[in-house]
C-alpha cells in the first residue's frame, strides 16, 4: 500500500517531503512537477513545468501516479466523507501540456518507450477510475500527450486561445498515451483520421464544434472558476450515484447496445443498495434537501 503524509504513517513519495494540501487526513507531499490545491472540495493538480510547456517528462508521470493513488486511496477509505468531488487538472503558464518530453525520448529504446507508453497508459486508467468527475481545465497547448492527458478527463473546458493536436507522425512518432483510441471517440472516425495523419492543429472553437471541448471560456480565471463551479454543483448530488454514473460510463466504453444496458441494469440495482439513494428519495418526497450520506 502506498503511503503519504499521513500523520501516523511513514511518508514515502517520489519527492522530497514537506506539507502540500491537505485531503482528509492525508498531506500532499510537495511534487517535483505538480502544484496540488484544494479549495472548497476540489482539487486542482497542476502540471508546474513551464519553461518545458509542461511536456510529461517521467519524473511528471510518476507525480501524476503518485497524486491520483493518493486521491484514489482517501476516496475508497474515507467512510462516505467524500472530501474531493472532483479534480481540475491544468498547467502552469502558457501551456497545458505539450505533449511528451521529446528530449527524454530522443534517448529511449524501444523497450523502453514501450514502459514510457504503459506508464501513462496507467495514468490515464487511474483518472478514469477516480470515483469523482476530473475536468481537464487547458488553458494552452494540449498537443501529443497533452490532448490525451485531457482526454482521459471527463469533461475538457478550455480557454478560447487554447489549441489541440496529435502532432506525432511530424515527429516520427504514433500517439502513445491513448490518442488513438479516444480521439476517434470524441470526434468520430473521419476528423480524428485527418488529425492523426496530418498532425493538424484545432482552435478551441473547432474543438468546441468537433465534441472535444465542452465549454470554452475567454480567459484563464474564467476557465478555473468555470471547472470550480462544475465541481461544486456535482457536489451537491449524490457521491455515491456520480461514481456509479461514471463508472458506467467507462465500462460501457465500446460495448454493445445489449452488452452496455447489462452494465447499466447492474449499476441501477448497485444504486438501490446505497443510503445515498433512501436519502434521496425520502427527501424528494418531504420535499427537503437530502444530506446524502455518501454510501
Ligand atoms: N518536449 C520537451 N520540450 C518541449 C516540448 C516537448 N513536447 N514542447 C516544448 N518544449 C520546450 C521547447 O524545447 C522549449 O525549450 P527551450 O528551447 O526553451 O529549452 C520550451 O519548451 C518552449 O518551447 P518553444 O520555444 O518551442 O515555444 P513556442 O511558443 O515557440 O512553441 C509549441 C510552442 C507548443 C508550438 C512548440 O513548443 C512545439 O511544437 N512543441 C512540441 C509539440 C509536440 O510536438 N508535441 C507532441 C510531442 S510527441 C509513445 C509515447 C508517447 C508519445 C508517442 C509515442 N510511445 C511510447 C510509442 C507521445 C508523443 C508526443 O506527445
């Protein structure tokens, strides 16, 4: 089991330790490449580095493990007291992320771009998992490994001088974090075809229209404050539904019409074995907000 600054365990992380935000018992640690805040019940990851836009060296991948295991492990162990309803992920100055660090893979094998890949793979399965809502808030340059990062997230907000592409095959590259496989599932088939061979970028407002992007905003702050608001209205519904909704949403990911509606039925009947759900119900009916219980 991983460990963190939690106040009776032994602190093991891949940076140095000293006191980060703080999520229910547990303290972030202080990250060599993330800025993590939480304000209200959302956290906000930031990928904090600039002056390489951001690029996902390993050294931001294994920051990015070690933060979602921490979030994850509070989720599951915290009883219902759900103190994350969701995560904003973003980058520091001009950037999102601008893909992965091509100076690291100038050096790499093919073994090791094989890990490289499996890696951030990982990372992206682990947002999907979180049983809150992540936003990807791109406030710059999504490109390569940035508009995969941003397409494991559950909602992409962006600014309106954002841009998104999957400039590999300039590159000598293939996507490696997933761009193959969601990119086709926002725009469809034939956009994410055009965009993979050629390398073209998107503007935000193309983004917007191809399904990639869910709302645009027209500065930075905006954006954040947009995402933060989403956050706190989640928050106001049942902890325990939204994760079932999400995780629904993923397992149904490609599956057949029967075959989805067969993990629906299952989530319906997971959804009437939850407090979440009496509470609910009763106060609809008494006509009373419901304090959910988050179980
Ligand atoms: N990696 C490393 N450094 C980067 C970087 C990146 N992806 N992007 C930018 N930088 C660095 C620049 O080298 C520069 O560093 P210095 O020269 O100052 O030391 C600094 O960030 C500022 O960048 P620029 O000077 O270029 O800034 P501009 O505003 O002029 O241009 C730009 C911004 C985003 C248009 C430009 O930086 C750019 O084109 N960047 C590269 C974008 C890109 O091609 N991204 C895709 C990367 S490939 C795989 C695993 C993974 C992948 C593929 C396969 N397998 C295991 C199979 C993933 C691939 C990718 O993501």
């Amino acid at each position: 089991m991983l460990s963190f600054g939690v106040t009776d365990s032994k602190v093991s992380s891949p940076s140095d330790i000293s006191p980060g935000a703080t999520l229910g018992r547990m303290q972030f640690p202080v990250y060599a490449t993330l800025l993590t805040d939480i304000r209200d019940t959302v956290l906000t990851i930031t990928v904090n580095r600039p002056d390489a836009l951001n690029a996902l060296s390993s050294r931001v991948i294994e920051d990015l493990e070690h933060c979602l295991a921490a979030v994850s492990e509070v989720l599951t162990n915290d009883d219902g007291a759900w103190p994350v309803r969701g995560v904003i992920i973003t980058g520091a100055g001009k950037a999102f992320v601008a893909g992965a660090d091509i100076r690291e893979m100038t050096a790499m094998s093919p073994d090791e771009a094989h890990a490289y890949s499996s890696r951030m793979h990982g990372v992206t399965l682990a947002i999907e998992q979180l049983p809150v809502p992540v936003i990807a808030a791109v406030n710059g340059f999504a490109l390569g490994g940035g508009c995969e990062l941003a397409m494991a997230c559950d909602l992409i907000y962006a600014v309106s001088t954002a841009s998104f592409g999957q400039p590999e095959v300039s590159l000598g590259l293939v996507p490696g974090f997933g761009g193959s496989v969601r990119l086709p599932r926002y725009v469809g088939q034939g956009l994410a075809r055009e965009l993979l061979f050629t390398g073209r970028r998107l503007n935000a407002e193309e983004a917007q229209r191809a399904g990639l992007v869910t709302a645009l905003f027209d500065t930075v702050e905006e954006l954040l404050d947009g995402a933060h608001s989403t956050v706190v209205l989640v928050g106001r519904q049942s902890p325990a539904a939204v994760a079932l909704v999400k995780q629904t949403l993923s397992a149904t990911q490609g599956m057949t019409t029967a075959d989805g509606l067969a993990v629906e039925a299952e989530s319906f009947r997971a959804a009437f074995a939850t407090e979440d759900k009496v509470e609910g119900t009763r106060a609809f009916l008494a006509k009373e907000r419901p304090n959910f219980p988050g179980r």
